[in-house]
C-alpha cells in the first residue's frame, strides 16, 4: 500500500481518509500528528454524525500538559488500499481530524518539503531501486568479512 498526501503552506502534512461507523461514512482531510500517539482523532462534530461504536473513556495528556478525558469509540478507515478497524478519540474543542502516531506505526513515511509531497508506504512496499541498493550494499559487506 501506497498512500500519497501533501504539505500546506504551513509545513502541515495532511493526508484524506475515509472513516466508517455502523451506518454512515465521511471523507475527511486529516493532519498527521506525530505528537499524538493514539490512532485518530474526531472533532465532535464529525464523530457525531456517523452513528461509532463505543468503547469507553481515556485519558490522555495534551500539549499543554493538561490531562483530558476523552470518549472513545471504534471506527473502520479506508487506509491506502486496506480497510482497518482503529481506535477512534473524539473531542468537542478541535477542528481538524487528526492521524497519529499509533496509526502510523509500522509504516514509513517519505516527506519533502522541497515537492510539498508526502508518501505512506506500508512495510514491502519498498520502492526497487532502493531495494536494489540496499542489497548492493550487504553483498559488499558479506564479501569484506
């Protein structure tokens, strides 16, 4: 899986996710967060309108070390070209829909300011000429020793 974004004026890296509950779905542009470690995170006003699962309250630390208690829920996302189950927070006093860093584990992410692109590449999806250097490499350390 390949996931293309982009970078905004502001140096900001979004990326657009489709997200599910039981009955509705809503296509949303996302920052990617790398501060925030949980998977997403829903304004109140998005989560409400697509009927999630509950899964309960968490709290979490925010930027400025304040502790907030937030509910959580269980949504599918369109990720690239899988379908996921994630961990979804929601809080009433934000805008934007973030992605964060629970979501991204695993995956690698390609960023260049200079291009204003952005690219998610699930593990395997190496592109080959890196692949091809990479073994380059090892030979040549395996034939020193």
């Amino acid at each position: 899986m390949i996931l293309h974004g982009l970078i905004d004026d502001k140096n900001q890296l979004w990326v657009t996710i489709t997200v599910a509950g039981n009955q509705k779905q809503t296509e949303a542009r996302a920052i990617l967060d790398t501060g925030f470690t949980g998977e997403i995170l829903l304004p109140l006003s998005i989560a409400s309108t697509l009927d999630l699962i509950p899964a309960g309250v968490g709290k979490c630390e925010l930027a400025d070390g304040s502790i907030s208690k937030q509910k959580i829920f269980v949504a599918s996302i369109n990720w690239g070209t899988q379908t996921r189950l994630v961990t979804v927070s929601v809080m009433d006093n934000i805008k934007d829909v973030l992605i964060g860093g629970g979501l991204l584990h695993g995956y690698v992410l390609t960023v260049d300011f200079k291009q204003k692109q952005l690219i998610i590449k699930e593990p395997g999806t190496d592109d080959p000429q890196i692949v091809v250097v990479a073994k380059q490499i090892r030979k040549k350390k395996i034939k020193r020793r």
